[in-house]
C-alpha cells in the first residue's frame, strides 16, 4: 500500500477517500456492536442490589457474631491479622496469594480480554473484574477502553500545575498533588454540595472514579516528560487504544510492544492486594469521611510512596545496582549472600522480601518472572539475571538468609523483588518513576472500593484507640 500512496496527489487523495469511508464503516460497526453492549455503569448498577441485601442480612441476623479476638500483640503491632474492614473484590491468602473475585492470576490470564494484538491482560479487564464481579466480553472492555480514552486528555489547571514543580520534586509527590487538583472537578464533590440523596452517591463516585482513572496515563506521563525528557512533545490520545497502550505511548515507549505488555500486566496485577495494605486502607479511610475520590485516592499515593510500601521497588533497583557496582558481573551466590548479610548487618531492611501477609513466595512475583522466562533476551540482561538467572539470582540465596537471620515471618520475594529490573531492562532506567506506575496501577482497586463503600452506605471509619495504660488496665480486669 505504501508505494502507491507515495506515488502522487491523486492516488493519495484516492486512497485517503477509501480509507476515510472504510473508518467511517468501521466506526459505524463499532458504534451498532458498542450499542447493544452493557456499559460498566449498567453491569454494576445490577450487581449492586443483591450486595445491598446481603450485607442488610449480614448486619440484621449476624451484626452480634464475632470475627475473633483482638490481641495487645495486634493493637500494638500494626493491626496484623486484624480482621476489620469490608473489601470485596479481592482476598490475599498468606499462602497461596492474590485472588480477584475468586480468580488468580493465572485464571485472570486464561479469562480477562487482552488487547487487540497482544496477550496480557489489560487494565480494563481488571477494572471490569474488579467492580462488577464479573468476566468481561471483548466488546465491554473495547468499549470501556474507548470511554476512558476520551476522558484521558487533562485539564489545563492541572497541564500548568505539574508543569510549575521543581524537577527534583520527587515523581510521586507531584502524581499525588496532580491527582488532589483535579477534585477541581469533581462530580460527587459539586453534587454534594448541591444535595443528593445517599442511594445516588455511587453513581458521582463511579462518575470521578472513571475520570480519575481516565487522566492518570496522561498525568504520569507528563511528569515523566517533565522530569526527565524536558521540552519533548507528548503525543495525543488514541481513542482506539487501551489505557495502557496509551499510557506507554505518552511515555515515549509505544513502539516497544513487549514493554507495552509487560506495562500491561504489570498495571493489572498490582491493581488490587485486598484492603488492609497502606494506600487502599488509606483510600477506604480518606473516602469514609465522603471526600472525593480524588482526594481520597490523593491521600492513597502519600502512602504507597513509602519505602516499606510500594516505593520498595525503586528501593530493590537501587539495591540490585549497588550490589553489581560492588561485586561486577561474575556474581556467585556465595558474593550475594555475603551483600544480603552486610545489608541485614547495617541495619538495613532486603528490599523486595518479607511481606505483612504472604508467607510464600508472591504469585505477583512469579507472573512477572514467567514474563522474563518467555523472552530470552530479559533472561540475557544481567540487571534481570541478579534477580533470577539459576547460576547468580538472588532468589535463590535470600530466602534462607533471611530465615537464619531470624526475624522476617516471610523470607520471600514480594512482588517489587522484580518489577523494576524488567522496567531497566526496557530502558525506563529512572527508578524513582517506579511508584507512579504502582500508582496507575492502584487506582484500580481502591477507587472500585470507594465506589461500592458508597453503593452499600458504608459509614464513617473510626476505630477505637487505647494508651498504653488504658492497655494495661484491661489486661488486668
Ligand atoms: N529484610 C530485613 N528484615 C525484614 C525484612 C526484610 N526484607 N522483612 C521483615 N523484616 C524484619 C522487620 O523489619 C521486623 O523487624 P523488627 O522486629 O526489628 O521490627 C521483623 O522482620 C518482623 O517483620 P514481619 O512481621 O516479617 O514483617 P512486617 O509485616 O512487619 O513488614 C514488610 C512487612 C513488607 C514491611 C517487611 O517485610 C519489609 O520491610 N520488607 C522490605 C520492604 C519491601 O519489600 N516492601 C514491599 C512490600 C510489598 C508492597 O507493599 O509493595
């Protein structure tokens, strides 16, 4: 097709007739199939009203039952194992990990849609899964893709605001401030002010959740430009193509196709880890007081940009360099046990490991690692082979470090053991980016929470606190 387009006026002005027409088709194709197809609005708005019933049932027959006891070990050790809050899309397992609606991950990779061209699934499927409950056709998630493509431009408060900050603001400060303004325009927030029944708040927190979820490529993207490609143009929307074929286009990296789907991944499998870690109890929290879902998710980022949370990932790259700047490209197992004990002998946590409720391996870890194993030029990259390669990865080193160093509960590699050396490896070299794409990523299941704790009326949290003398006089009573 090519040669003949080039050839001269005519033909070109011939062949773009042809092509428009064959669009205009295509697009009417879309449109008729998009018509009869549910929007994620309708498939939730009929999920919520069973979920309604069970939880009046809970509430009514049940409310008295107890979950179990609190121990002092629990109020004074971070709430581990604490059983207190309501989340619903996804339940960690110490043992066996993450299941979405009773899906693994290796489930979510036979069933979610991927995208046109690709294997992996996608952010939308995810999303889908996550706040309906439910396995999404092809033609749904082409649809929401379209949906939140068209949403995905920012507005112009927000372009200059993030253009305005110090390049050495760190990336995730800026994503968490970026996403605060643009409750500029919230629907639940002018609703609310308005007056709105509770039955319909649901409906505005959907409404800005998809808004959010919509602009956060193109917000990402632009701190990415800002801080490290300064002045270099950022491409529009594609509205035919999914968040994350967008997201990696803005980047600067949608001709890699293998980045995109290791992007794509990536983004669905850390959307959601069940409720109690950091930045999705921060949502739940933040979101309980009726606080937009901007500013509710806002508050999300502060928590996961700390480095026993998902900072942890620039942390592991940081680290894994360090110890090649050290030791050079000949590493033994035996030169990375004796890195792994002089980072236990300062004082210094193993980025990467130990986790507050897996005990084995994370299934997150293990997906990205089976990315690597399929392509044999990851498996070639030395920074991927510190992690996995069978005669050096420190995999097979740390955990029994760990375990005779004698403190962790869980000497395994969590999900960020990983993540950064494939993100190095495809040339998104600036580690301290890496939370911002944890943090696109995140969106997913704390905003879906925050949607449904307004469909089932959930109340203000506010849980008891005790002193330590309030502590002691209970024992003793
Ligand atoms: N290296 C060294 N020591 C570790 C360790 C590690 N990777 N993981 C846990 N420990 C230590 C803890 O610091 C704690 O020590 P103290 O008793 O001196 O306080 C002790 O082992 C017991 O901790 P634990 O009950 O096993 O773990 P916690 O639930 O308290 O903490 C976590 C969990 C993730 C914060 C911890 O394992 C850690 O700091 N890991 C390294 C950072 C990391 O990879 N974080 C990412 C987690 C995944 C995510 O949220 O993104």
């Amino acid at each position: 097709m090519r040669g003949p387009v080039q050839s001269g006026p005519k033909v070109h002005t011939m062949f773009r007739q042809a092509a428009s027409r064959s669009f205009v088709r295509n697009t009417l194709a879309a449109q008729k199939r998009f018509a009869s197809t549910k929007t994620i609005k309708e498939a939730l708005q009929e999920v919520i009203p069973a979920k309604q019933e069970q939880l009046k049932a809970l509430k009514k027959q049940h409310g008295q039952a107890s979950l179990g006891e609190v121990k002092v070990e629990q109020v004074i050790g971070g709430m581990r194992g604490l059983k207190a809050m309501l989340w619903d899309a996804s339940v960690l397992d110490p043992l066996e990990g993450i299941r979405f609606h009773g899906l693994t991950i290796p489930d979510c990779q036979k069933a979610l849609p991927a995208a046109p061209g690709g294997k992996e699934i996608i952010a939308e499927s995810m999303l889908w899964l996550l706040l309906t409950g439910k396995v999404p056709t092809e033609a749904e998630v082409r649809q929401l893709s379209r949906q939140l493509a068209e949403k995905g431009h920012l507005p112009s408060h927000v372009e200059k605001l993030i253009d305005s900050l110090p390049t050495s603001l760190h990336p995730m400060t800026q994503l968490g401030m970026g996403v605060a303004a643009l409750n500029h325009d919230s629907t639940f927030a002018a609703a609310y002010e308005k007056g709105i029944k509770k039955s319909e708040y649901w409906t505005y927190a959907l409404e800005d959740s998809l808004n959010l979820i919509a602009k956060l490529p193109a917000l990402a993207a632009r701190i990415y430009r800002n801080v490290y490609h300064p002045g270099r143009p950022l491409p529009s929307i594609d509205n035919n193509l999914d968040l994350v074929g967008n997201y990696a286009n803005l980047l600067g990296y949608g001709g890699n196709h293998d980045l995109v789907e290791y992007l794509r991944l990536y983004i669905s499998i850390h959307g959601d880890h069940e409720g109690g870690n950091a930045s999705a109890h921060t949502a739940h929290l933040v979101s309980s007081t009726l606080a937009d879902p901007y500013i509710s998710y806002a508050a999300a980022l502060y928590a996961l940009a700390g480095p026993l949370h998902g900072l942890a990932n620039q942390e592991v790259l940081r680290w894994q360099l360090n110890m090649r700047k050290e030791l050079g490209d000949n590493i033994t197992h035996e030169h990375i046990k004796e890195f792994l004990w002089k980072t236990l002998n300062s004082g210094q946590v193993v980025p990467g490991y130990g986790h507050g409720v897996l005990r084995n391996p994370d299934p997150r870890f293990i997906a990205l690692q089976e990315f690597c194993d399929t392509r044999p030029e990851l498996l070639a990259d030395p920074v991927i082979n510190l992690v996995k390669k069978a005669s050096a990865r420190t995999y097979e080193v740390a955990p029994a470090v760990l375990k005779e160093h004698g403190k962790t509960k869980n000497p395994y590699p969590n999900v960020d053991a990983a993540s950064g050396c494939v993100l190095f490896h495809y040339g998104i070299t600036q580690f301290k980016y890496y939370t911002v794409i944890f943090g696109v990523s995140r969106a997913l299941g704390a905003l879906t929470q925050v949607v449904w704790a307004r469909a089932l009326g959930l109340p203000l949290e506010r849980p008891k606190s005790l002193s330590l003398d309030a502590i002691e006089k209970a024992i003793k009573a």
